[in-house]
C-alpha cells in the first residue's frame, strides 16, 4: 500500500518544480539534477500533479492508463496542461474524437528504457525510437535540453515502473 504521506510529499515536489520553471537552469546544473523518487506507477505520479490533468484524462480516454501503469522499464515525456491548450482547437477536436489517432500521439511520447534527455553529448541529437515506432530526438538549445522542439524539465520522476519526463510542448509524430 502506497504511503500517502509520501504521495502527498512527491505530489507537492513535482508541483513546485513545475512552478518553479526548473529549465531556467544552466545546463551543468541541469544534468547534475536528481531525479525526484516517486512510490508508485507513472500513471500514479501524473494523477498526483494537477500539471499534468489534461495528460492523465486523454491516456484514460485512449484506454492506456492500464498499460502505462503496468509496463516495466518505460520512459513518459508528459506534456503540460499549458502544452496542450496551445494546440489548436480543431487540431484536439480531431484528436480527441478518435481513438486510434490519440493513441498514435499518446505512445509518440514512450520510450523504452530510461533515457535522459539532459545528457546529450555534443551537438549532435540523439535518436530513441518511441512505442508508436517513429522516433523522437534529444537535443540542447541554448543549453537547455529538448526532445524534438519541447523543453524538458530539468527534473525527471523516477517511479516503480520508470521515468517521467514534464515536456513544454506536445509531441507530434509524423502521420
């Protein structure tokens, strides 16, 4: 049974960094950030921050919450409530509509595995293959590390069954 007292601590953490706009980093102090420990699924840990509410409601809808809470040694890039009330509205009508097209996005920001964006080497971008089977890539932009063109916080959430990542911006995978 999962300690609330815990839940609540690691819920108010992954808040605060939230709020506190943990890419404002350098980028040294960005890879030589922790991951925040979190007791529980990943589907857990996005229930327990309210910045990431929309997120949680569309994986429910598309019917993954099972799976992404399940699935051992997986790696969630999460989009923000802010990041998917900037798409456009006809753009999540589409989305949200079907059920095949939002798995498709959803699994677009999953990998296997526990990569860290933060940890780049050079200039060159690193490629990681996601479940729905195109592949995203890790990068810097002005010291800041990004997956495809979305910021990443400089904390991940490492969970019983992986690793969460808060991304700026939805992914979109080529369709």
């Amino acid at each position: 049974m999962k300690n609330p007292l815990s839940t609540m601590l690691a819920s108010a953490t992954l808040s605060i960094l939230l709020a506190s706009g943990a890419n404002a980093q350098s980028f040294g102090d960005c890879v030589s950030t922790n991951r925040v420990t979190f007791d529980g699924s990943i589907v857990d840990a996005a229930i327990a921050t309210p910045e990431l509410s929309t997120l949680v409601d569309l994986v429910v809808a598309a019917g993954l919450d099972e799976a992404l809470a399940t699935i051992e040694d997986i790696t969630v890039f999460a989009p923000t409530n802010d990041a998917f009330a900037a798409l456009p509205p006809e753009l999540v009508d589409v989305v949200v509509g079907n059920t095949d097209l939002l798995t498709e996005i959803l699994t677009y920001h999953v990998t296997a595995g526990h990569p860290d964006p933060r940890k780049v080497a050079g200039a060159v971008a690193q490629r990681k293959e996601t479940l729905q089977g195109q592949s995203v890539y890790f990068s810097r932009s002005e010291g800041e590390p990004r997956v495809n063109n979305a910021g990443v916080s400089c904390t991940g959430v490492q969970t019983d069954n992986g690793s969460v990542w808060i991304i700026d911006s939805v992914l979109l995978p080529a369709l």
